[in-house]
C-alpha cells in the first residue's frame, strides 16, 4: 500500500542520515518501513530495492501531473535542519508543544520556494527544529523584555561589526553611520542594512561576524544579560522556545552517571555541551547554544546507534556542571588521544569506499590498519576488558566497538564504516582464519605480545546481516592464580570447601553460567593443592591461567584431542589430581566419576543454574547414581555480581520493599538470623560514585557461592533420584547456604548491593 497521495513511479529525493542526497521513482512509500524504489542498477527498472527508515533523514516529492497542493488545517512553521547542512522552512503538521509527537515523523509543505510539493522527516533524521522567530521577538512575546530594551541590545552587539568592518576597509565610517541612521528608522540588522544599501557584500558581514567571534565578542543574548535587562535564564528559555527544546535546570536536574563516558570528554569541553541522561536508545544533553553545529558533527561521528535529544540549560550554570563532571569522571586513556589521528590517516588513505577485491587498500593503508587492530587490542586490555567486540554496521555506518568491563559492555569508540571489512579481515589474519569465508563463524586465537606479557586472545566471528561480520575477542590473559582463601567465600563456605579439599578422593563440581568464574575458582582450589608431592593433570579449552607444576593440557577436537581422551590419557599417566575443563557429555562425566572411584580427586565444571540441580542434570546424563553418589564431594554453585566502589560507598536505610525482597528470599527465619526484626532498622550500602569507579558506584566483581557438601543424607537422595526441591532441603538443613542468601550476606555487609544479587541469582 503507498501513502495517500502517492503515485506508482513518483520522483522523490531522499536524504540519508548520511547527509548524501539520491533520487529514486518510488513504487510505495511508508513511513514505518521505507521506500521501496526502482534499482539504478538496472536499466529496465524492473529489479526494486527497499530503503529502510534506519537510512533515512526525509523524503522530498517532486510536482507530478494532477497534483494538487492540498495541505492540512493548523499547520506549524518551522525551521528543519537535517544532515548534511540542509535547511527547510516548512509549514509542518504537528501537534501543540506539549502534545505527543507522531510515532515515526510528520508530513511538511514548503513554506518557500522548492522543487517539492510535500517531504516526510523521520524524528530520528530531524537534527533541529526551529521556530523562525527571532530570538528578540521571543523575549518580547514571553514579556522578558520590551521591544526598546531588544533594540538596545542589537545595537551594542551590531556596532561590534561596524568597527570590524571599517578596520578591515570592507566599508567607510561614513556608510556605517548611513546605515546605523537607516536602521534606527527600520529596525533592521545592521549587517542587513550595510548588504542591502550595496555597501558591503554578504561575505563581508560574514568574514565580520567570524572576527567578531575570534574576538569573543558578545552574541545578542549575552549583550542583553550584560545590559542586566534580561537574565541568562530568560534568554535560555527564549531558545528553548525558538528552537522547539526543553529548558532544565542544570544544578536541580539529576545527572546520569555514565552519561559522559558516551562520548570523549575532550568534545565536551571544546564544544561545551554536557550529557545529562542515556538509555539504550537516546543520550540527552544539555547545551546552551543550539547553534553550535559542532556538537552535531560530534554525535553523527561517536553515537550512529543512539538518537541525541538535545535540551537546553542557562551558559553558566553549565559551565560550572561541565567542569564538576569533568572533574568528577577520569580522563580517558592516554593511549585513546592517538586513535583520531590514526582514524583520519586511515581515511584520508582508503578514501570514502571501502575497499574490494578489485580495488584493494594500498600497503600504506594495511600498515595504518594494523595499528588500528593493535590499538584496539591494547587499550581493551588496559581497561580491564575481558570481550572486545566489534560490530560493524554497513559501509555507510559506523563500526560499533564495546568493551565489557566488570561484566557489562562499555562503548569505546566508533570507527568508520569504510574500516569495517580490512579491520574484520586484520583481526581474521591474526587469528589464522579463512579471510574469504564471510558466510559462516569462525574460532580462533591470537597471542599477542604486550610490552610486560603475552596475552591470548579467543576470537570468534559471526556473520550478521546485511553483509556485516561481527567480531568478539575474549581476553585470556594468563594470570596467577588466586589464593582459595581470596576468592570470596564466606568464612562457613571457605572452611567446608577447605575440608572437601583435604579429601584424597572423589568429584567437586564447580557450577554457573557462563563467564561467571568457574575456572578461576578450580585453579585457585588446583593452587591450594599443587605442592612437590601431588601430580595435577587438566585438560582445559582453553588454558585461560597457568601455574608452575601443573600439568596443563591444550583441547584440540580437530585431531581428536577432547576432553574425554585426554581422560583417559591422564588415567594412564599416574595423577593425583584431575582438572577437566568442562563435562560437556555423558563419557566425560562418566570416565571423571570412575577416576574419583579409583583414587583421584577430580575437579570439573558445569553449566546449571544452582547447585542441586547439578546432581539432576548429570543423572539425566544417564551417570548411574549409585556410582555418582559415592564419587561426589561437593558442588560449588557461583555467579560474579559487581562490587561496591570501596571510596564512595556509604550506608542508608533499607526501604520497606527492599525489607519484603529479602525476606521472601531467605525467609522469615532466615530473615531473623541476619538482624531483620519488625522495628529494627536495617542499614543497606550504594555506591554514589566517584573518580575511582568512573562515577558508576562500582568497581570489580565479587563471587556469590552456594556450596552443597555431600553428607550422607545428599548422597542418599541421590541413589533415589530424588526430586531438586528435596535434595536442596536437605542441603540448607545441614548448612548450605543459598546464592541468594549468599548474596544479601555479602549486601548487608556492603560488598554489593542487593540490586546486582537480585540480577545475578534467582529469587
């Protein structure tokens, strides 16, 4: 279905985000789902291509026989700016100020001359809307000032001019004292009188208003406020009118913490501009002059994914909020101020395409590539990042790169979509892939040298649509292990894994998601047992950490080497203790439960949601569980839950809700043994930031365990095949304490907060 109005083979323009313009015949046109258009590609115009609404800024229509200019009632004039430095003045139809906007964009009518008889602008293309008033008939109409003080005010910013304009002889003294006569008479501008009386050229005025800016002379508004006939925030609000934004406060307004990592803090200082609020779709900032186009080159550049809704805020007060934030959040990373520099070289030498087979990158080009590779990889690692992933987007968007640091991703930089194929193909020939293989994924490693270490990098590729490959490197740095006694446990859990240890034989389990510390855990219990006397073999995919003694064996599946071989290979080579890396089938587990019969302690990960329901998922594996039962030790369930910031965390109440949360959690006796009485207050920790967490409250991840001890009664319910809810009753009878209880534990004592343990451990 098209649009009313439209005609099968209409001529439009459309304007891309982009800020490139093409013209296309439509055969429909929807505002949710694009323009479906004859492809220029081919001559009959037979084959259509669709362009989606994430490319586009506006549709313009040009006149086609029998059209009719029939336009809405209660139209609004306006100012559009889209990219690309366009500017329409158009009567467009949307609702009162205040009212809700169209979901996707609106219709608009020329309000001057232009070749088409109606556009379309989607709200995500719209960089500003403007009233066309006069920023001093805005302060007249909202009774900020009286048309004499707006005068007044005009004429002690335009003789500025003048004097520019004679010192430079652009004009006479004698045609600037003509013209300031004229415009007494008029009221006009004094750069409009000079232009139209033929004493100066449109040039001229703006070469004179470029001077008077490097002069920081004083714009209109700034004249008034000196004037004292008019406050900052009087002229703040007169913008906001003019230009269709919300005016705030920006000292009473609350300032999202990690709203100012979206963007270089260097841009928010040279451009003055400061972001107040992010979600995952729009960053809000506040500025104070919306004519600053600068701030929209920085944000069509640094955030292609998100919209930016602009609103504006007295000169001031946000100076004073610019430079408390700036002071509050850390600089970023020395090694980031190389990274414009070596974005620009790198353009400047691919040129605006993205290279192909045909025209392949020049050898200076590669080189600036793999720096860029490099510089990625590096400062990732200096971040603490444990993922680095890049997510290209096109040639004509942004390639998106994110790190995740303490378990949640982070935006580092955008490159652009140019880059995206050489970057993806660099990182492919480091990790010894197929570079011509774009249509399945891909694993390999990197090792990459660093100037104190060597680090291991897993790489996996992924191709996603429209023709992109993604790219995500997990960071295998090979570190020590932690001592047992530093890995978070709590004191009753420290000493019963303490004793499960000691024990000369059997099966523990360590049990979580995915990237929640599994193996980190096995190699801090490996370190409490590597001494001379006791030979550990593992067999690990991959060797994430290394310690002197051990016996460490590299996965290779593609000659046969899984874990289940390398099982049986241990068996023969005389160990004291196993490790294997994960128990992903029924021989894995079942070679491990016979090992931990014959005299070995074996020690293996699996992915289940709690401790209990690991015993069910094994004997569902087909384990016999009179042998499972008898083999088992222990089960150590954990999930990694951000820490407090220890500089800024402070105590506050707990509130009604979060009382209710935690009893239902643990219960009321359970509730009762942690202090939580009716009448008795209980003190829970935040974390308000500050420069050591980059403003996030947190910094680091703890462990929250749950550790099942196999007693008797356990191993019992086990040869039963007993349901999860009877083996976990069992387990919290004698001891086990629960992720969740675990969790608020560790709350309590301001470790966390009970935000991240209800989002890492179920209720």
């Amino acid at each position: 279905m098209s649009e009313p109005g439209q005609h099968a083979g209409e001529a439009v323009t459309i304007g891309l985000l982009d800020g490139r313009m093409v013209n296309r015949r439509i055969t429909r046109f929807s505002p949710r789902l694009g323009v479906l258009a004859a492809d220029p590609e081919t001559r009959d115009g037979a084959t259509q291509v669709l362009l989606d609404v994430e490319r586009l800024a506006y549709v313009g229509f040009f006149a086609h026989p029998g059209a009719t200019d029939e336009r809405p009632f209660d139209l609004r004039r306006l100012k559009v700016h889209v990219p690309g430095g366009k500017v329409f003045v158009v009567d467009a139809a949307l609702p009162p100020d205040g009212a809700p906007l169209p979901p996707v964009g609106f219709f608009a009518w020329p309000a001057a001359d232009s070749p088409f008889t109606r556009l379309f602008f989607y709200h995500h293309g719209v960089l500003r809307r403007e009233r066309p008033e006069l920023l001093g008939a805005l302060l007249v109409e909202a009774g900020a000032a009286t048309l004499e003080q707006v005068q007044r005010g005009l004429d002690a910013q335009q003789a500025r001019i003048g004097r520019i304009l004679i010192e430079q002889e652009r004009v006479s003294p004698e045609a600037v004292d003509a013209a300031a006569a004229g415009q007494d008479r008029r009221r006009l501008r004094l750069g409009e009188i000079l232009v139209e009386e033929g004493l100066a050229t449109p040039r001229d005025i703006e070469v004179a208003l470029v001077e008077q800016k490097s002069r920081r002379s004083r714009k209109l508004g700034e004249t008034l406020v000196a004037l004292k006939i008019v406050t900052e925030e009087q002229v703040a609000e007169a913008l906001a009118r003019k230009f269709n934004l919300l005016y705030v406060d920006i000292d009473r307004i609350p300032i999202h913490p990690r709203a100012i990592d979206e963007v270089p803090r260097e841009l928010i200082a040279r451009y003055e501009f400061l972001p107040i609020d992010t979600d995952e779709r729009t960053l809000t900032i506040a500025i104070a002059d919306p004519l600053n186009t600068g701030v929209d080159d920085v944000f069509s550049f640094f955030l292609s994914k998100k919209r930016v809704r602009e609103v504006i805020a007295a000169p001031t007060p946000l100076r004073r909020a610019i430079e408390r934030e700036l002071g509050r959040a850390p600089a970023r990373p020395a090694d980031d101020s190389g990274l414009d520099a070596l974005l620009r070289a790198a353009m400047a030498e691919l040129g605006p395409e993205e290279p192909t087979a045909e025209a392949p990158a020049s050898p200076d080009a590669e080189g600036l590539i793999i720096q860029l590779a490099n510089k990625i990889i590096i400062d990732g690692v200096k971040r603490g990042a444990s993922d680095i992933h890049i997510e290209p987007n096109g040639p004509e968007l942004p390639v998106r790169v994110r790190f995740r640091i303490d378990g949640d991703c982070v935006a580092y930089r955008d490159i652009p979509g140019p880059l995206r194929g050489p970057l993806v193909a660099r990182i492919k020939i480091m990790a010894s892939l197929d570079i011509a293989e774009r249509r399945k994924p891909q694993d390999g490693k990197i090792r990459f040298e660093l100037p104190d270490r060597r680090i291991e990098l897993r790489v996996a590729t992924v191709p996603t649509a429209a023709g992109n490959e993604d790219v995500v490197l997990r960071v295998l740095a090979a570190s020590k292990p932690h001592p047992v006694d530093q890995i978070g446990l709590s004191p009753g859990n420290l000493s019963r894994a303490r004793k499960v240890l000691a024990e000369p034989y059997g099966l523990i389990l360590c049990v979580g998601p995915t990237g929640s510390g599994k193996t980190t855990t096995l190699h801090s219990m490996l370190g409490s047992l590597n001494d001379e006397a006791t030979k550990i073999w593992t067999a690990e995919d991959p060797i994430e950490i290394t310690q002197r003694g051990l016996r460490q064996v590299q996965m290779q599946p593609k000659i046969g080497l899984d874990f289940a071989a390398a099982m049986r290979a241990f068996l023969r080579a005389d160990p004291d203790v196993i490790m294997v890396g994960e128990m992903r089938d029924h021989e894995t587990a079942a070679i491990a439960v016979e090992a931990s019969l014959t005299g070995h302690l074996v020690l293996s990960t699996l992915h289940t949601n709690s401790a209990p329901e690991t015993i069910t998922r094994l004997l569902d594996m087909g384990l016999d569980p009179f042998h499972f039962a008898d083999a088992l030790l222990a089960v150590l369930a954990q999930r990694l839950a951000r820490r407090l910031c220890s500089g800024c965390k402070k105590q506050r109440p707990a509130t009604v809700e979060e009382r209710e949360a935690i009893v239902r959690a643990v219960g009321v006796e359970g509730a009762e043994r942690r202090g939580i009485a009716p009448g008795r207050e209980l003190l829970l920790w935040q974390g308000p930031g500050c420069n050591a967490c980059n403003g996030n409250g947190y910094k680091g991840r703890l462990g929250i365990h749950e550790l099942l001890v196999a007693d008797d009664d356990v191993k019992a319910l086990v040869q039963k095949r007993a349901p999860v809810s009877a083996i976990r009753e069992r387990a919290v009878a004698a001891g086990m304490v629960t992720l969740l209880g675990d969790g608020i534990d560790k709350a309590i004592a301001g470790e966390t907060d009970l935000a991240q343990v209800f989002a890492v451990a179920s209720r």
